[in-house]
C-alpha cells in the first residue's frame, strides 16, 4: 500500500512538473523572429513567386506580450513578374497582381531584392505571431 501510494505522490508531481514546462513562456529570439518570417513569407503564395534567401535581424524588443524586429530579408526571383502574371492568369487591377507588383515592382528572372522592415509581433496564448510591417528603407534590388 505504501509503495502505491509513493506511485501515486510521484504521478502526480510528474503531472505538475509537465504543466508548469508546457506553460513556459517562449522567448522572443532572432531564430523565432527568423522561422516565423519564413514561414509567414512562404505561405503569401502557393506556388511560391521567390525563394527566401535570408533573414538578418539587425535589432529587436519585446515585452513577452508583443514585440518589434527590425529585419532584412533577401528574396530571390527564379522567375520574371510577366511570367508569374501569365502563369497565374493574373489580370491588371486584380488584387493579388496589384500586391505583387506593389510589393515586388516589376522583377526579372534571377533578381535578388533585399526588403528593409520593422514587423510587429504578438504572442497569443503561448505562441508568437506576425501581426504586421512597415517597410523602413527602399529595398535593394540587384538585377542578374
């Protein structure tokens, strides 16, 4: 009977210990800055229009409840803007094709854009979000 109810103490101190990590606040860290700008960039659209090359953050800030990077990302363009537009059936005034060519001008095949941007980010319940960006700089564009 003593043995089960050392079984039982330690069940639930283990139940307790888990709870406690599984609540653990997650840091806000240039590597999350860096996965989640991936990831949200990757998911702008399918198939991708550029590849993300790289992420640098230069500087960032956080509360625990939101936080600021200022970052560089490196975009590549294996494919030029008219070809993305006719392969996407994209017609002038469309949204999406008003967004690209807001966003990325008119690339070409091989371009390389470096994008300057504060991005704003929130942790809801545990998990750390993009909630938005504001360009800082004209973006670098090296033509091939």
């Amino acid at each position: 009977m003593a043995s089960l109810r050392k079984f039982g103490t330690f069940i639930v101190f283990s139940c307790l210990v888990l709870s406690g990590c599984g609540n653990k606040q997650i840091p806000f860290t240039d590597y999350l800055v860096e996965n989640l700008l991936r990831e949200n960039l990757g998911k702008l659209a399918e198939p991708a229009i550029f590849e993300v090359k790289s992420v640098l953050v230069n500087s960032k800030q956080s509360d625990g409840a939101s936080g600021t990077a200022t970052v560089d990302v490196e975009l590549y363009f294996p494919e030029d803007f008219d070809t993305v537009v006719e392969l996407r059936k994209l017609e002038p005034f469309n949204i999406e094709y008003l967004q690209y060519k807001s966003s990325f001008g008119k690339f070409e095949a091989g371009e390389t854009q470096v994008h300057h941007a504060r991005y704003q980010f929130e942790n809801r319940s545990g998990k750390w979000m993009v909630t938005g960006s504001q360009a800082i700089a004209a973006p670098d564009v090296r033509k091939p």
